[in-house]
C-alpha cells in the first residue's frame, strides 16, 4: 500500500505503510521485506497491525492510512465514509441451498470453505483499489459507483447488474497459494505478484450464484475436481469488458450469465 499524503512534503510525498509518520519518494524507501532482524522467514513485512507494529506473511495484514477503513471480508481499505455503505457483513442468518451449504465470509454460498473466493493482492508498492484494479495512489483510485440503479456487485463494487448472478466470481486458489494477483495468477506472497499493465485491472468470469471460478478459469461446482498442477493452468487475459456486459469462461462479454451457458460446445459449459 503506497499513497500520497497530506501531511508530507511534495519532495517527498509517499507515506509508508509501515510507518504513517515516514515520508517518502519510493516505495523502496520504506524498507518493506528487508526487516529480517526484527522478523522470521515467513512472515517478512514489518507494518502497523491495529496501530501495532507487528510481523506479518503479508502486507493485506497492514492497517489502512488515515481516512480509510479497512474491510475485513476482503482487506480492501475503502473510504471511511463509504465504509458503511459498501463493505458487506456477513449473514450469518442466510440459508444456503443443500448443494452448496457452505457460507463463504463474502455471503457466497459453496460446497466448503476450500471453495470460497480467495483474497486479492497487489504486488508491492501498489495498493488494491475497490474496483480490483491495483493503484500506485490509493487516493487514485477510481471512485466507487454511485449510479447503479439495479446492484451493485460487492466483488469489484463496479460492474451493475440485473442479476446477483451475473457479478464477477472471485477466483479461487489453492490454500497455499490463496492470494490472487491483478494478472489472475494464484500466489503465496505480494512478493510474487507481477505488475500490472497501466490502467487495467482483471475483470473476473461470472460463475452463476453458486460454482466457484477455478485457478485454472473454469467454473465448476467444486475447485476440488480442478488440475492440480500448475503447468496445466493458462493464463488469465487482461479482458474489460463494455459497460453493460460480463465477462464469460471463454473471455468473451455477454449480457448476462446466463447467455454464457447458451453454446452448443460444451467448452462453455459450466462443469459438473
């Protein structure tokens, strides 16, 4: 997490998430893997935890700055005053169908809790804005979307839709390699995460309510069933889609979820 702050010169403008009150130029400056005095092997980062300095495996661990709060289904930092509004609690009353009766801290519902979205990162010197895409700048970040008059997906608080159905699904990794990069790579650390393409951010498939996205882009009704090896795994294309529109499977943009199960080639179909 970089940002600019008020409270520093513009010689140098960056605040440190390690370290608010330390004013910056780059985010190398601050010294974030290299505390290996302070720190053991695995948990690398040295930052504010609950205004505690702590050692953290990574950096979504880290408190927001000032005047952003974080949320803590999916460590995004929004907006303190858009907090209230746009980070989801979790209905511990809802009722899953008897299919998929795990509920998932995002209110999905999946077959277990190994199927649940994992959590989205940015690499380091990059902070992970509401709408997914990664910022230098937090204060960059594009505004959250206040002109959804049907929903708005809780996912990428973005993309409007007429159906819960067709909101992006948040892919799902391996649990040793759960955090997810802007490229849809599957990671154990921020660390290993590539920068992303300026002005781009990945536009996740839409599964339906209930099948989770794979990590190697298939929707399926368990990531259980999935490949195991790596190699195996294409990768994700930096596809956005127009205004309106979601992003199938096959990377194509259709109007709906339901118009992504509409081919007679069962390379489209959602597997069982």
């Amino acid at each position: 997490m970089q940002v600019k702050s008020t409270s520093c010169p513009s010689s140098t403008p960056l605040q440190c998430p390690n370290d608010f009150k330390k004013c910056v130029t780059t985010i190398q400056e601050c010294q974030l893997s290299t505390f290996s005095e302070f720190c053991q092997s695995g948990a690398n980062y040295y930052c504010l935890v609950n205004q505690i300095f702590q050692c953290v495996e990574r950096l979504t661990s880290c408190d927001c700055p000032i005047n952003f709060t974080k949320c803590s289904y999916n460590n995004k930092c929004l907006p303190s005053s858009d907090f209230s509004k746009y980070c989801p609690i979790m209905n511990t009353t809802k009722k899953c169908p008897d299919t998929f009766p795990f509920l998932c801290p995002d209110n999905s519902c999946r077959k277990s809790l190994s199927d649940c979205p994992s959590q989205l990162a940015c690499p380091i010197g990059y902070s992970l804005c509401p709408d997914n895409e990664c910022n230098l700048d937090l204060l960059q970040c594009s505004r959250i979307s206040e002109n959804c008059s049907k929903i708005l997906c809780p996912y990428d608080l973005k993309t409007c839709v007429n159906d819960l159905a067709d909101c992006p699904t948040g892919k799902t990794c391996q649990v040793k390699l759960n955090l997810v990069c802007p490229d849809g790579k599957c990671v154990e650390t921020e660390g290993n995460c590539s920068a992303p393409p300026p002005n781009f951010f990945i536009q996740s498939i839409s599964c339906g309510l209930y099948n989770a996205l794979c990590e190697d882009n298939v929707c399926r009704d368990t990531c259980l069933k999935g490949p195991t090896l790596l190699e195996t795994i294409p990768s994700t294309k930096f596809i956005k889609c127009p205004l309106g529109q979601i992003k199938c499977q096959d990377n194509s943009c259709r109007k709906s979820f339901q118009e992504c199960l509409n081919f007679s080639c069962p390379f489209y179909q959602v597997i069982k």
